[in-house]
C-alpha cells in the first residue's frame, strides 16, 4: 500500500436480524486524514462508526487500525486505548464539575500523576474550557458541553478518532469553535473520521469523504477528486442593464451548458464546461460585446449539491 492506512475494512457488515444496517463496506482511511461520512439518516454511518469503535461486533468482515487487527475480545487492549470515540448522544453527568468529569476519564484510562494533572490543563486549555473547570456541567451551554465530550474523548491521546455528528444542535459560533478544534488535532497528526448532516462544516475540514446509502458505501474519494469528478463549474455573472443582450451571449456560447435567472435579480447562474482560459475568453466576448458586468465569478457546486445529485441517482 502506498499510504499508511489508519482504517482498513474488508467485507464489513453488520445485520440485525433480517436488517442489514453495513453491506460489505471496504473502508480505507490513511493516516492524517480527516475522513467525512455523509448520508441520510438510516444509511448504517453510526453502525459502521460503533464497529469501528468496538462498541459492535461486525456480523462478517475485518477492521485493521493501524495495520492491526481490531477484535472485540481481549486480545488487544492497547489498540483499543488508542481509539477515541464520541456518539452522537453520550451522557455528562450534570452534577460534577468540568475538572472532576475530566479526572475521573483520566483515571479510568490509567493516566498517572504528574501527567495526568497535565493533561487536564492541556485539554481544557484546546477545548477553550480553562476559566469553566470548577464550574458544574449543568451550568455549561450546548456547545461548552459538546466541546467537554470532545475533551473526554481526547484525553487518554488517541491516534485515531471518531466522531459520530458531533455538531448537531449547534448554533453557527459553537460549530465554528468545533471546527478550529478539530483543525488542531488533524495538525497535532491525530486521525479523525466524523459523520455529519451539516456538510459545509465537512467540506472546510475534510481531506476526504465517505457516501453511505442503505448500508453500502457508494462512494469514497479525496474531497479534490470527488469535486473533479462530480461538480459542476459555475460562474455567478451579473449585468447593471438589460439581461436580454446577457442571456442572448451566453446562448451563442457553445460551452454554457444551461443558465439560471436567479430571482428576483439581475444575477444568471450560469453552467458552464470550460476550463478556466475558456473563462476568461467569455468574459473577454461579454465585455467586447458592451454587456455592462458587474459581477463575474467561477466557483463550483459544493458538496451538498454533489450529495443532493448522487441522491437522486441512486433513487432512480
């Protein structure tokens, strides 16, 4: 293998009596990657996520972390100290403070004394909960306590962490915070795998993405890759006169695959099959042709739409 894999699956799947919730996902997740798992509710990311984590036992298949062998008996402890896992609705125990829930965790994963009272510091000082460690956790926010869940599963340091929709229920700021968070871990060289409905969160952060439907993983590739293969350019143009002379141009392009009159605007959206030299040479004819522009901008569809579209090819 050229790359070091942090996640391998072989074959996994996972089937609750006549109900196969994992069909034969062949994951592989290198090491440094933050790895994005989307798909709608029901599509098996929180079963694959809790065999990943041990918390299951795979009806069929093989996970390999770090090149070992992931079994829940106990033949390998070590590995398992190694993961860091936060579902999706794990409970804090409301009447500890933040300092005592962290050192109870620390405890539980053996950390001795003096490193354990480090380590404290250091986790609450990235989770941005330093001036809250004596304070109760009912007394914390939505994000403050999303933010201590993430401190709990990070304090033993794990190499690989996965993290089922660790932002749901979020307001903007507490998701923006989250991300930096997770930005620093991928830096710090830790291994992040995360399932999430909010994609433009995933899109920032990911190096890769994941596409579950029904069980199957229909899709895995480098983000690059994946809006190299399934998005659309766009360029968003806007035109201070008429929008007559505008669209009559864009209909003599032989590139412009189709155009949409954003409502209620002077704004066309416009897509298109060029490269961006084509581009320009567009821009150059609209300006030649004395279209008065305002606005003139490539982008691309983002994953939601990517996702959206993928959707609908697998419903029909």
């Amino acid at each position: 293998m050229s790359k070091e894999l942090a996640i391998c699956t072989r074959g996994l799947t996972k089937q609750f009596d006549r109900y196969i919730a994992v069909n034969d996902v062949d994951l592989e997740v290198a090491v440094g990657e933050v790895y994005g798992l989307i798909g709608p509710n029901g599509a098996g990311k929180t079963t694959l996520i809790r065999m990943l984590a041990a918390a299951e036992e795979p009806s069929i298949g093989e996970i390999y972390i770090n090149g070992e062998r992931l079994l829940r008996d106990q033949s390998n402890p070590t590995l398992k100290q190694r993961l860091g896992y936060l579902p999706d609705d794990f409970p804090l125990y409301d009447d500890l403070t933040v300092w005592d829930y962290l050192d109870y965790f620390a405890r539980l994963y053996r950390l001795r004394e003096p490193r354990r009272r480090q380590r404290l510091y250091e986790v609450l000082e990235l989770v941005q909960l330093t001036n809250k460690r004596n304070s109760p956790i009912n007394t914390l926010s939505r994000g403050m306590k999303q933010r201590l869940s993430l401190a709990r599963t990070i304090i033993h340091e794990p190499i690989l962490l996965l993290l089922d929709e660790p932002v749901s229920g979020l307001d903007p700021i507490a998701r923006m915070q989250f991300r930096e968070i997770i930005k620093t871990l991928q830096e710090a060289g830790m291994t992040i795998l995360i399932s999430s409905h909010v994609l433009t969160d995933l899109a920032e952060l990911c190096t890769s993405v994941g596409i579950m439907e029904l069980g199957y993983l229909v899709e895995s590739a480098s983000l690059a890759e994946l809006y190299r293969r399934l998005s659309r350019q766009q360029i968003i143009m806007s035109t201070l006169g008429n929008l007559d002379p505008l669209l009559s141009e864009l209909k003599n392009s032989p590139l412009v695959e189709g155009y949409e009159v954003l409502l209620g605007t002077n704004q066309v959206r416009v897509d298109f099959s060029g490269t961006a030299k084509d581009c320009a040479k567009l821009l150059r004819s609209l300006v030649k042709a004395g279209i008065p522009l305002n606005e003139f901008h490539c982008t691309q569809e983002d994953l939601e739409t990517i996702f959206l579209k993928m959707g609908h090819k697998q419903a029909s």
